[in-house]
C-alpha cells in the first residue's frame, strides 16, 4: 500500500508536525524515517493519499518541514521540498 511521509531536519520540527496534525486533525502515524532518505531526523509523521490535501494545506500555511515522499512498493519519490525564503 502506498503512503505518505512528512519528513523533518530534527526532532524539534517532527513533534511540532506532530502537534500541527493533531490539531488539524489529521489522521496519521509516528514512522521511522527510512535510512535511504538521509540528513533527515528519525522521525517522520506517515498519512495516506485520503489526508494529503489536508497536509497540503498545512505546508502552505507555512509548516516547517525537511520533505514530502511518497513511498510505494517499488520506490521513494520526493514530492516537496522546504523552500526557505
């Protein structure tokens, strides 16, 4: 089954995501970051396809994250990336 990840630079941003989310109420896990993805914290928040527009939202309101994958069988995609401006 394919997900989603929300991947963060250091635990700080991973328990604020996690914060956002609940208070969003967004439904999601506390996953363990794959070790392919790397200079990422050990930490990332896990959705599926039904809340990504919700995160979507999140992340244009100005959330602070490191990336967005989507992860399926046969790969990790980036979709998003955090554009400091």
């Amino acid at each position: 089954m394919d997900f989603y990840l929300l991947v963060y630079k250091n635990t700080s941003d991973a328990l604020k995501g996690e914060e956002d989310f609940k208070q969003r109420k967004i439904a999601h896990a506390v996953y363990p970051t794959p070790p392919q993805i790397a200079g990422s914290c050990g930490i990332s928040l896990r959705f599926t396809e039904m809340e990504l527009e919700a995160v979507e939202k999140m992340i244009e309101s100005g959330a602070v994250y490191k990336a967005l994958y989507k992860i399926t069988k046969m790969s990790i995609i980036k979709i998003k990336e955090f554009d400091v401006k």
